[in-house]
C-alpha cells in the first residue's frame, strides 16, 4: 500500500471511529474500568473501594476534557495515557499549536489505535455550552450536583448477628452508603461520604448523629495564586510513590506502561475508604508560572491495637486499616492512636522537565515497638518519623526518564528508576530498577514493588508493548526481584520472579479475543512440620482465554476460561478454573439495561483461587473472588426513572457443592450458599 492510500486508510478508519463512538460509550468505559480493576485484583482486599476512579471517569465522560483547554494534571486525572503519552501530547501541540481535529491525534507518537479508542469517550475539542461565563456568581446556577443512595445486605444470617457469649457483632447486618458530590467546573467542588458497614451499629455509641465514617471535602480552585485549596480530606500523591502518596495506586499489569505512576499532587478525597487520606488543610501556591508549593496539615484519629506496659505506657501492635468497627474489640482501637502530619513539597514544571522536592514529619501520642519476631527486627520504633524525597521525570525526544529517591532520617534509603521509551509506532518498552533498604520507614509509600510498602526489596523489571498491526495488541513483562532480609512466614532471605504476556486479536468493533499467561516463583516457609523452618520454592500460573462479541445493538457477550496451578515444595500440584458466561442487554433508546453471569468454578485450595471483575451497580465496581467449588450468579438491573433519576438493583450469589458451612469466624453462614442483595438509587441536579 502506498504512503497517501495508508494515510488516507487510517483517517477514513479514525473518521469511523468518530462518527460511531457516542453509540459504544458506556459500554467501553465499562471495558476501561474493568481491565484496571482486573489487574488489581489480585493484590488487593474484596472490599477495596474503587469508586474514586470509577467517578473521575464517569464525570469525564460526562463533561468531556477539551484537548485544547487542558492541563498535564487534567489528562492524568485520566488515568488512560502514559506519562509518554502525555508527554508527546503537550510536544505536538507545542510544535504543531491547537487540534483542529481529532483525527490529530494519529500522528502523536505513541497514540495508536487502541489508545484512540480508550479516549474518544472522554474527549473534546469545543467548549461546552454554558460554560463561557465562568465565575463564582453562577456556581449555584452552573453547577453539578449528584446525590447516591446504596443499599446491600447478606440475605443469609451470619454467626456474628447471634446472641453469643463472647465476641460478636453489635450492630445490624445492612450495609449503608450515602454520597453527595458538587462539582463548577474547575473552579468549586464539594463531596460528603458517610458509610455504615455491615454489622457495625447505626445512630448509636459513637455515632449517635451519623454513620460510622464521616468525610467531608472542600475545594477551591484557581484564586489568584492559589490554584487549589483543600478543606476536609484530602489526597497527597508525588513522584513515585516513594516518599509521599495516598488514595489508589497502579502497579504491574497488562498495560506495562502503568508501573511509570501519574502523580496529581494534591485534590480532594471523594473515596469510601476509611484509611488512605489525610484530614486538615492543604493548598497549592503558584511561585511561578512553573514553580509551586504545597504545604499540608493533617490530624487524624486512628484505629490500632495496643498493649500497656508496667509503667502505664501505650505501644502500637499494629495500625488497623480495614475502617470496621463491629466488635467490642474493634470499637475500643477505633481511634485510639493520634497522628499528626505536616510538611510541604516544592515543584518545578515544565514541558519535559519536573522535578520535586516532599518533606514531612508524622507523630503519634504513643510509641511504635518492633514486636518478638525476627522479621520485624528493622521495623519503626518511636514517636516522630520525618521523611524528605526527590523525584523527577524528563523527556527527551521518545524517552521518557522518570525516578525518585527517599529517605527517612535516622533510617535508610529507598530508590527508583526508570525509562519508557516509544521505539516505533508499533513498539514501546519500560524497564524500571529499584533498591529499598532493609530499614527504610513510611506510613504513605505505594511505590511499584512486591511488598506492600517500600522497604527490604531489590529487582528489575522490564516490559514490551507491541502491536504488530491494526487487529492485534499484545505485551510482555518480566519482573527479578530479591528480598535481603526476612518476611512474614519467609524466615530467611529470598527471591523470585514474575513474568506475564498477553495477546490481544481486534479484528473489528464487534469482535474480541484475548489470551494471557503468567507465572510467579517465590519461596515460602516449608509446610513440613520440621523444628528449623527452610524454605521451599513456591510457583503459581494463571492461563486465561476469553472472547468479547456484540450480537446486535442490544446484546453484548462475554466468555472466559481461567485456569490457575499452585506448587509448592515437595507438595502435589493444586489446580483451579473458572469458566463464566456474561450476557449484557443494553438497548440505546431504552430506560431499562441489564447483564447477568453464569459461572462454574473449582479450585483445590485457596491458593489456586481465581479472581474476575464482576459488573455491579454505578461506582460499585467489584471483582469476585472464586474460591472452592459450586457455581456463581449475578443479575443487574438498571432504570432511568426519570431524566436525572436511576435506579440500580442487583442480586448475587454463590453456590457451593460439598459445604455444609460458608464463611468462617463471626462471618459463618450455616448452609452452602451466601447471596447478597443491593439497591441504588442516583440523582443528578
């Protein structure tokens, strides 16, 4: 094919993009949403709430970001591009000036076809109406107002909700959940969170005026030099989260450029999360066009489990992050532990070059110990700790050079670096290096790494993205990592390493097919009853098919096969599969959409469990956990009651073969079968 027939190919291909992407919107946010919560999964709890992201996209697609009125910070708030992307973005416009039109943003480097589609939904080039007189005066008149309502109990009686003679949950068994959101523009917003979970007690004890967890968040934009200032709770993300960063984080996964991290700085927490933010005041101060301050006040009361000592004197066991007060022994660590935290961070931006600086000191009013056990020996002990991070990222024609190096005074150091380069339009790479000591501290780090803070870690990771053509997409990564001193259950030091590809066939808008292997070594503590723990090497591999296809405008199908092996040691090899089927029903003119699964999983153990998203109501998305044997469900209903006005309903199920019990603990259910019922309501003024 000649060079002006493939260019004239790919705009009338573009130009079909355009002109039909308003009809496949929702379902591909969903998609997006979906493919982030996926490669979550794995690493985080069952009930970690995503809704911060899933509202940020669904207010941009929405209220569609202006590709020629936006900002380096607005287009990460977007979570989609890489910070390559961004980058090469910002250069064109620089180089060539405004988008005339969309079909532009094929000649970006590093923008294919895949990335083009994930936008479209989100992106504009005009200026949406009503807008064009901004101001302070017209923020009631102007403004978006939401309001969420959400229901959900276990329909099974749990052991927990009877009269025991010891421990029990002293609350009811619903699940509460009331948001309000305002938003003007980039110039006002303001978000109230209270929540109520299941088994804690409703409008008493402590809480006689509210639910459990209370949040509140004002912010104000763009006054004079002040480009934001924060009330209430907030998010602090810098660098790469070494030294500073709170909210959610992306790590390794099938986009390899997710492990180089879009840090925002500061906004506003909008999440229902009860541990991740901080409470106070903050501000962003523009010094100059490209130089500004963030200073930040927080005090928070914390949950954590304490032991007293002979001289009266508290010392932490441990800081409890699960936000659950339900039990006698809950509700007396609920806010036991106070913590101050105050600092600022310095930034320099430019259009290839920034660079920061983040200081900060947190206290408490009681003393952290180490604890009898040998892998706690490095672990932090006092009162104060203050931490003093750099970071910075450059780009230099297609190179992409990012990095950042922490330490905590009066204990070691942590570092990464890294690298993303687009090498053709069809091939990009990322190879990253870390190194954290043994004795480096920080309550706020989420930085990329195997442990779930950045101490006593080295490795290499290095990954591919290549698409060989318009129909095919496909990714590698590799990931050596080594840990020098001892960890929970590894009583020696160890190693291991990580490798998944996946290959990914478009062949149109219709039709998907996706295949993924990846494999995990690491070493563990021998199960063998032996009186000197050693260390038996450990191996997991997860192998996945999976076909999305659209019947007509209304029905849309998923199909997926999931297989997961687990050895350890000298043990048999365990073995695990989930075989699902989604349907989805979504006519575009209707009020009223739906989708179900049907699901049949067997695992041999928990260790050879299978995680997959589930679809669930408006910022509920979830992802199951698939452990035992039986067979899974779940059916979703959505309705447009009125214009502004939708409601969602929505039952699951699990059905378990050979159990006589679900569950364990407080949470038993007597009975093979656990279900659960939630209702939403949402209205938008």
């Amino acid at each position: 094919m000649t060079k002006p027939a493939c260019i004239l190919w790919r705009t009338l291909f573009l130009f079909f993009l355009l002109s039909s992407f308003h009809l496949r919107l929702f379902a591909q946010q969903r998609e997006l949403i979906k493919d982030i919560v996926e490669r979550l999964a794995a690493d985080l709890p069952d009930d970690f709430d995503l809704s911060e992201l899933t509202e940020q996209l669904q207010y941009f697609a929405d209220h569609p970001i202006n590709l020629n009125k936006t900002s380096v910070e607005e287009l990460k708030r977007l979570v989609i591009l890489s910070p390559l992307q961004i980058s090469n973005f910002f250069s064109h416009i620089s180089s060539n000036g405004k988008l005339i039109d969309l079909m532009e943003l094929q000649s970006i480097a590093a923008f294919d076809v895949q990335t083009i589609q994930n936008i479209l939904p989100f992106v504009t080039l005009s200026i949406p109406s009503g807008y064009s007189n901004l101001g302070f005066k017209n923020m009631l008149h102007k403004g978006n107002s939401e309001v969420l309502m959400r229901f959900a109990q276990t329909v099974e009686p749990q052991k927990g909700y009877q009269e025991l003679p010891g421990s029990r949950y002293l609350g009811s068994q619903e699940k509460l959940l009331l948001k309000y959101r305002f938003r003007y523009d980039q110039l006002f917003s303001f978000s109230a969170v209270l929540k109520k979970d299941a088994g804690e007690q409703l409008l008493a004890g402590d809480h006689k005026y509210g639910l459990d967890f209370n949040s509140f968040s004002l912010g104000l934009y763009k006054i004079g030099k002040i480009s934001k200032l924060i009330l209430g709770d907030y998010s602090l993300q810098f660098g790469q989260g070494l030294t500073l960063w709170s909210g959610f984080s992306f790590g390794k996964g099938p986009d390899v450029a997710g492990v180089a991290k879009n840090d925002i700085g500061l906004k506003t927490y909008t999440s229902s999360n009860e541990a991740s933010f901080f409470r106070g005041v903050a501000a962003t101060l523009a010094i100059t066009q490209k130089l500004n301050f963030t200073p930040f006040l927080s005090y928070r009361k914390l949950d954590a489990s304490q032991t007293e000592n002979d001289s009266g004197i508290f010392t932490q066991v441990n800081i409890s992050t699960s936000g659950l007060h339900r039990t006698k022994t809950e509700l007396k660590n609920e806010k036991s532990l106070e913590q101050l935290v105050y600092g600022a961070a310095l930034q320099y931006l430019s259009d290839n070059l920034s660079a920061g600086v983040v200081g900060y000191q947190s206290r408490y009013d009681d003393s952290f110990v180490t604890g009898n056990q040998a892998y706690n020996a490095y672990n932090f002990t006092g009162k104060e700790l203050s931490n003093i991070g750099l970071h910075y990222n450059y780009t230099l024609f297609n190179i992409y050079l990012f990095g950042e190096g922490a330490k905590s005074l009066n204990g070691g150091m942590a570092l990464l670096n890294g690298a993303m380069a687009s090498i053709s339009p069809k091939l990009s790479a990322v190879l990253v290096n870390r190194h954290y000591d043994i004795n480096y501290h920080n309550f706020f780090s989420q930085a990329m790494g195997e442990n779930s803070d950045a101490t006593n870690e080295k490795g290499w990771y290095a990954g591919l993205n290549y698409a060989p053509g318009r129909k095919w997409t496909s990714s590698i990564y590799a990931d050596i990592f080594r840990f020098p001193w001892l960890k929970y259950r590894i009583n020696a030091p160890s190693d291991g390493f990580e490798v998944m590809t996946q290959l990914m066939y478009k062949p149109s808008k219709t039709f998907s097919a996706l295949a993924r292997y990846k494999t995990k070594e690491n070493q563990q503590n021998t199960d063998v009853d032996v009186k000197e723990k050693y260390l038996d090497e450990v191996s997991k591999q997860n192998y996945r098919v999976e076909v999305n296809w659209r019947l007509n405008r209304k029905f849309s199908f998923q199909n997926r096969v999931e297989l997961c092996r687990y050895h350890k040691g000298e043990a048999a090899t365990e073995s695990g599969y989930l075989v699902y089927q989604d349907i989805d029903y979504a006519p575009l003119s209707s009020r009223l959409s739906a989708n179900i699964r049907l699901a049949y999983f067997n695992t041999e153990s928990y260790n050879s469990r299978v995680y997959a998203y589930e679809d669930d109501v408006l910022y509920g998305f979830s992802f199951g956990m698939y452990n035992g044997k039986g067979a899974r469900t779940f059916l979703n209903i959505k309705y447009k009651i009125l214009r502004h006005m939708e409601v969602w309903t929505r039952y699951a199920l699990f059905l378990y073969q050979d159990q006589e019990t679900v569950g364990s603990g407080l949470d038993e259910i007597q009975g093979n079968r656990k279900s659960e019922v939630k209702l939403q309501l949402r209205y938008q003024f």
